[in-house]
C-alpha cells in the first residue's frame, strides 16, 4: 500500500516527504518501528512519543504523524494532525481494510447493564445463526474463541485488529462496550455503528484519570448517539432529555414505566430451584413473552434493549426467548450454584452504585438469609470501603469481609475501612481475610432458603497481591466448595 490509501479519512498538513512512500504497518510503540511503518507520535499525560523519532527513524521507519512540528531528514514523510489518537484510530482502520464496515456494527453504552446487555444481543444473534464477534469488560470474543484485553474498549489499533479476525472468521455481527473513554481517548473515531443502546447513566467514573466532572461524562457518553443510525435509549433515565437531545442517530425508546416504543408489562421475579429470572410480556417493538435467566428489574431493561436491537433485524422470535431463558454472562449476576438449600451469586459489583442494586435486587427474591461476601479494592478511594461497608450493614442480613485486590495495601488496613462504614448499621459481619476461607465459610454456614451474594471481582480470574496477580476464579472456588460439601 501507500501512504495516499491509507490518509483519506485524515485531516492532515503533508509538512515534508511523499504520499506515494510504500507503508505496510501503523506503531505508536516505538520498539515495533520498522521499515515501511507509519510511526504515530501522541502526547500523553505522562509520556510524548515525540521524543524517540530519532529512534524509530535509525529503525528504518520513514513516514512520521505528529502533532508539532519536527525535525526529520528530509528522506523522512511528516504528516502533522492535530490529534495523535485520532489519527491512529483512523490510520488503524485504513490499514485493516476498514472491517467493521463489513459488518452490523451494535454498540452499547451506559454506567451499568453494558456487559451483560452485549452478551444477552450476542447470545441472540448466534441463537439465529449469525456469528457474531464481541468486545467488552470480559475481553473479546470471536464465536466462542475468548481474547484476554486490557480495557474496556481496547486501544484504536488493537479494536481494528479484532474487527479484521471477526470479519475474517465470517462474523455478521460485533457487539461492543463502548465506554465514555473510548470517545475521551479517541479510541472508536471512525467507527459508526448500525445500531447503539444507551442503558443509563449516573455520577460514576467522575474523578482523577476519568471524567473531571459529570457533565464531561454525560458528553462523552452522548457520542455515541452522534456516530450511530439508530440508538434506543432509556426512556426512565432521569437524565433522558439530555440524552437525547442533539442526537443525530433516530431515537428509539425502551420503558418499564411509561410509553414508549418498547416496554414490559407483567414483570414477575421467578426464584425456584433450577431458575432463578425474570419473566415479563414485551410489547411494541415485538410482542413477545420472555423469561430471562439473571434476576433483577435491571436486567428487564438489558434485556428489553437487547430485544429491541434484535427486532430490527428479522430473527426468529422463538429463538430469541430460547436465548434469553438460558443466557449466562461472566461474573455479572452469574448464578454458579443452585440448590433446595441456596442459591450464590457472583457478581462484579465493585462500588457503592452497584453494590446496592444488587442487594435490593436480590431482596425481590425474599430470600431467608441474604449474605454478602466481599472486599475492596487496594489503592483506590477510601470513600468506596466506607459506603459498601454501609450499604452491606443495611443491606444484607450477614457481611462476610474480606479480600479484594488488595494490590500494594494490608487487606487488614481496608477491611478496617470497611468496618468504619458497617458501624454506622446495625448489620451484623464477620472479618474473614483470606478470600477462599470467606466463600467456604459462606457455603458451609448456609441456612435453608439463603442467597450468598459473592461480589466485587466477578469474571476476573485473579486476585493482585503486591503487584503480583495470582490464579483466583470466586466461580470455581465456590463450586469446589459445593462440592466438598455435598451441597
């Protein structure tokens, strides 16, 4: 290829050099540069890449994008942008043949319900027989293939890399997350979706390294609704009007409490000994009776934006519910254990917001005992322990305590910040710190009729240890246990 294939979509000033000069590559790293790369140089908050041109140019690297002006030989292409991210995300694309556009781009957004709603429209897709590709908070996934990624939206170049293997693998659909990050950080420009879901949106993620305040959040959210043809969105977020307003996709609206152009009636909460769910009437977009196999009144919503996204596409509506009475998602109110004795739940509930959605959730289910085991995570903001060790002491009938990612801090250190919130309760606890002895005792002390509620890690299959990540699953810990058991 040459460059000139590769810079349509970019606005850009050719400082120096040719259009015509032979590239095969896109690196922001610069240890990857090499003859025929274009090397993209970006100004981030602790490191600017500027710095090792002379690197990547005695590496044989010869066309530069940059953000200032430079000095280069003059044998050296320098095109400057005015945003490094930007321009590898575009570059990115054009150098995987722009994938995406080769297939139905779903893309969904909102402060929770993003992971288990992608999983619920995968789940549904395939159910009617189109292979589909994913990509979220618990990696990536092509058909039953998983990939291990670092962010919730990964960065520009490794996206495009995915969605290359997708449609290469003959995927019809991609599901994604699409966090307010991925705008922030540049990471999906280019990208418009066929279809896209706002969920909700709350005060989160507003704080050092995230959204400086909840304005820039709901702005970087609303992106989504301006790169989309079609988004449904949430009609009884109480933010709905600023949702909307501006939007350049149609809009298209989901409800449980008013009329919209999708909504539940007869929301049932189902706890039995092989079904734990929801089962609601869905009418307007379809009319359509669904038993969905998470409980929650959110998980209505999720599963009523998936339904709704599903509905343009003209698939089969029995598979629909089949997918939807049997979906299982990762670590998102994943129910790992049923038995005439209790029912455990692991979840990824990690902070005050989702942590008392859950509880109340599960109280729908009016279980005898409700007990909660968890943590918090080390190095991060103590006003987290103080209201989860509140919510858990309000909340819950039994606290189990313990660790977390404990990262660089004494597990003991957070669990007392912890109990500084359940002493502002009348909740009973107790302070296990070994995070196995915690599940175990939780089984193990099970009374007839409980719900353990096992939260704060979900799908992640480590716990972090003074920088070093070591093999845990709650998952199978607390099957090993059932077992042991006899449970």
């Amino acid at each position: 290829m040459k460059l000139k294939d590769w810079t349509k979509e970019l606005n850009y000033a050719l400082l120096q050099g040719s259009l015509s000069e032979e590239v095969n590559e896109v690196v922001y790293d610069s240890r990857k540069a090499a003859p025929g790369a274009v090397f993209v140089c970006m100004r981030g908050a602790n490191v600017d890449s500027h710095r090792f041109i002379p690197d990547v140019i005695e590496a044989g690297c010869r066309v530069l994008v940059t953000e200032k002006e430079v000095e280069a030989p003059r044998t050296v292409t320098v095109l400057r942008v005015e945003n490094g991210r930007n321009a590898l995300a575009l570059l990115s694309a054009a150098r995987f043949g722009c994938p995406a556009k080769r297939m139905t781009m779903i893309g969904v957004t909102g402060t929770k319900g993003k992971t288990t709603t992608t999983y619920m429209i995968k789940s549904i897709l395939e159910a009617c027989g189109g292979k589909t590709g994913l990509i979220g908070t618990n990696g990536a996934m092509i058909g039953e293939e998983r990939f291990k990624t670092d962010n919730t939206t990964p960065e520009s170049y490794i996206l495009q890399e995915y969605f290359a293997k997708m449609a290469d693998a003959g995927c019809k659909y991609v599901v994604m997350e699409v966090s307010s990050q991925s705008y922030l950080m540049h990471r999906v420009d280019g990208i418009f979706f066929d279809y896209a879901v706002f969920l909700n949106i709350s005060n989160d993620h507003i704080g050092p390294n995230e959204h400086a305040s909840f304005e820039e959040y709901l702005h970087y959210k609303k992106q989504l609704l301006q790169h989309s043809a079609v988004c449904l969105v949430n009609r009884d977020d109480g933010h709905f009007a600023d949702i909307a307003q501006g939007a350049a996709a149609r809009i298209e609206t989901f409800s449980l409490e008013q009329e919209a152009d999708a909504w539940a009636e007869g929301i049932r909460y189902i706890r039995e000994h092989d079904f734990v769910g929801v089962e609601f009437r869905m009418k307007g977009m379809w009319d359509l009776a669904l038993r969905v196999n998470v409980p929650g009144r959110f998980n209505v919503y999720n599963a009523l934006a998936a339904a709704g996204v599903c509905s343009h596409l003209g698939l089969d509506k029995e598979r629909v519910r089949h997918a939807l009475e049997h979906i299982q998602v990762d670590g998102r109110m994943e129910i790992v254990h049923r038995s005439p004795k209790c029912t455990v739940i692991v979840d990824y509930a990690h902070n005050a917001v989702s942590m008392e959605s859950l509880l109340m959730t599960l109280r729908d289910y009016r279980p005898k005992r409700l007990v909660c085991v968890f943590g918090c995570g080390g190095n991060r903001a103590k006003d987290r322990r103080y209201s989860m060790g509140e919510i858990g002491g309000r909340l819950a009938d039994l606290c189990i305590i313990t660790a977390d990612n404990s990262r660089f801090e004494n597990v003991e250190d957070i669990l007392a910040d912890i109990k500084t919130g359940l002493s502002r309760t009348d909740g009973a606890y107790l302070e296990i710190p070994d995070r196995r002895e915690a599940i175990e005792y939780s089984l193990a002390h099970a009374q007839e009729g409980d719900m353990i509620a096992i939260i704060g890690k979900g799908h992640e299959d480590y716990q972090e240890i003074r920088g070093v990540r070591y093999p845990f699953l709650d998952r199978s810990v607390v099957r090993e246990a059932a077992a042991r058991l006899g449970l």
